[in-house]
C-alpha cells in the first residue's frame, strides 16, 4: 500500500499556500522551500504568507520553513511543485540531491519556456523521474476560493493510480472534492491552453464584447483544447470534465482570473510590459502563449484562436483588429 510520506512544498505564492493549508490540516507537520529567507522570517512572526493570501492562517511549529532546496528534497517524500513556470527551472538548478524516487506532483498551470515540455515531461526527461512518480493536481480551483474554503473540485492525475489516489486523501475535505484520473499530459495541456483563452476572454471583454460572444468564445475555444489534446495524446477522454472545461470555465470568467485580467489590460489599451507592472502577479498564459504557438508548429493544429492571442501579445497586432478576424472565423 503507497503512503506519502512526508509532504512539502516548493513554492511561495497563492496556489502554493492554498494547497499548503489543505495539506497541513490533513498531516499537521509540512516541509516548505521558499527562495527568500526575509519572507520566511516574516511568516514566522505573523503566521502567515507575508505576500499571498495574508488571511490564512499557520501554526507555524507544524512548519519546517527552509529556503535550502536540497534540505527540504532531502527530508521529505512527497514534493508539491508550485512554482511559476518560468521560474521552475532555476529553483531545480540548485539541486545536488536526486528526485527520481520521490514522488513528484505539480501544480503548476504552465510549460518550462525555452524548453517547451510541460512540467511533468520535464522531470521525466531531465531528472530521470518515471512516470508511475510523476503526479499532477488540475481542475477549477482558484487559490482565493479554496483559501476561503469555497467548494471545489481537485482531479490528481498519474499514471499509478494507487499513488493518485493516496494524495487524494490528503487533500480531501468538506471543501475540497477529489477524484483520480491517468490523463496527465492531457491536464497539463489543458490547464497551459485554458491560460491563454481566459487572455482571450479577457482581451474581448477590454474590447467590449459582451457576454453573448464571451460564449461562443469559450465554446470554440474547448473544441480547439480538444484537438490539441487529442493530437498530442490520443487517448478517450471525456473534454466536458471539470478537469478540463471547468477548468476553463473558471479562469475565462471568474473576476479572480489573473490571465483575463491581464487580457482585458491589453484589451483597453495597455502594453504587455505596462500590465505586467501593474498588475505584480505573474500570468503564465503569457508565457503558456508563446510556448503553446511553438509546439503548435511541429503539431500543425487548427488553433485560431492561440494564433489570434500569439499575434497580439507577440507580434503586436492591434487587438481590435485581430478580433476581429477571430469573430469571422467563428460559426
């Protein structure tokens, strides 16, 4: 029977202190790597994330706070990756210990830029990770909502189903709903592309489309998640799950969506750079955009509108009118 161990988490922002509060009130002891030591100082003394949803609350003894990677690799069994995407990369270049027999779960909605593997294809290929240990948590689940303990609904996705199953059960709660799944390219793809369609969302609402449109946007924008996912891994499954569509759903519509906030920025006017600094949050459907229009050359996908959000935040074609070419292309 596949226990996990001791958990911990790699990671500073929302998502990570979310899922940190899940799993501490599950196994009441956590390790957690932060990168800087004066945010960890500071988490000791308030009790909380300094930074990232303040109003969560810690025991902070329950806690082994280290901003040392390889202490937190070495002590623990379990390893939550929560990281920005773009940042994944130079947090594992400090590592001197190995990671192929921990069990590894991301919940990272993003692709390692440069070299446009999803995460888990990265700790495979790179770090020697097999599959039966590579994890992914995905579904609709804003940090915000599960901070406030809002109902929400996690899929674990591995190849080994009993070790997705074991994580389950760290996670589950009266507020938290779980189920497993195998699909784990699939809900890594899903969960980069849903990034780059709530900028879309967001770019059409800066426009001034309204909700009718907003409809047959995230309509066609599921059937394009479905033929990318279905020329990358062709197995059945079922693109209406909350895993994928709601997934979608939440971060095309929800106020709490960085990426529509940052696509409706661009959408009234704004520069990349200009919305980037004033919104102090990273959007990873940035990066997932250029990422996913790469890999896209090589799979050859009808994916109009990744090519619509890739020209505008690229290649600096006017929003109103790249739209616009979108909304003729739509049926």
């Amino acid at each position: 029977m596949f226990s996990v161990g001791k958990t911990a988490i790699i990671g500073g922002g929302s998502w990570a202190t979310a899922i940190a509060k899940i799993v501490i009130d599950h196994t009441h002891h956590l390790g957690w790597y932060m990168r800087r030591d004066d945010r960890i100082e500071d988490f000791r003394r308030l009790g909380h994330n300094p930074a990232y949803l303040t109003s969560v609350h810690f025991d902070v003894d329950e806690i082994f706070f280290s901003s040392d990677i390889n202490k937190i690799v070495e002590a623990y069994d379990t390893l939550v990756f929560v990281t920005p995407s773009p940042y994944l990369k130079s947090h594992l270049k400090k590592l001197k210990t190995r990671i192929k027999d921990k069990f590894i779960i991301t919940a990272i909605k993003g692709i390692v830029p440069d070299e446009n593997l999803v995460c888990s294809e990265y700790f495979h290929r790179v770090y020697d990770v097999p599959y039966d240990n590579l994890a992914v948590i995905g579904g609709p689940s804003h940090a915000e909502e599960v901070a406030l303990q809002r109902l929400s609904y996690l899929t674990v996705g591995c190849a080994d189903q009993e070790k997705a199953q074991a994580f389950t059960e760290v996670l589950s709660s009266e507020f938290i709903k779980t189920k497993v799944a195998s699909d784990v390219l699939g809900i890594e793809y899903s969960s980069v592309l849903k990034n780059v369609y709530a900028i879309a969302a967001g770019i059409c609402s800066g426009l001034k489309y309204g909700d009718n449109f907003q409809a047959v946007l995230i309509s066609n924008a599921v059937q394009e998640m479905n033929r990318f996912m279905t020329a990358v891994n062709p197995i059945e499954r079922n693109v209406y799950d909350s895993v994928y569509l709601g997934d979608l759903l939440v971060t095309g519509y929800s106020n709490f969506s960085r990426n529509r906030t940052f696509g409706s920025m661009i959408g009234k006017g704004y520069s990349v750079k200009s919305a980037q600094i004033e919104m102090e949050m990273i959007a990873e459907g940035y990066f997932g955009t250029k990422c996913m229009k790469e890999i896209n050359r090589h799979m050859h996908v009808n994916m109009p509108i990744l090519d619509a959000v890739y020209n505008i935040l690229y290649e600096r074609i006017n929003p109103q009118i790249e739209i616009k070419l979108l909304t003729d292309s739509f049926r």
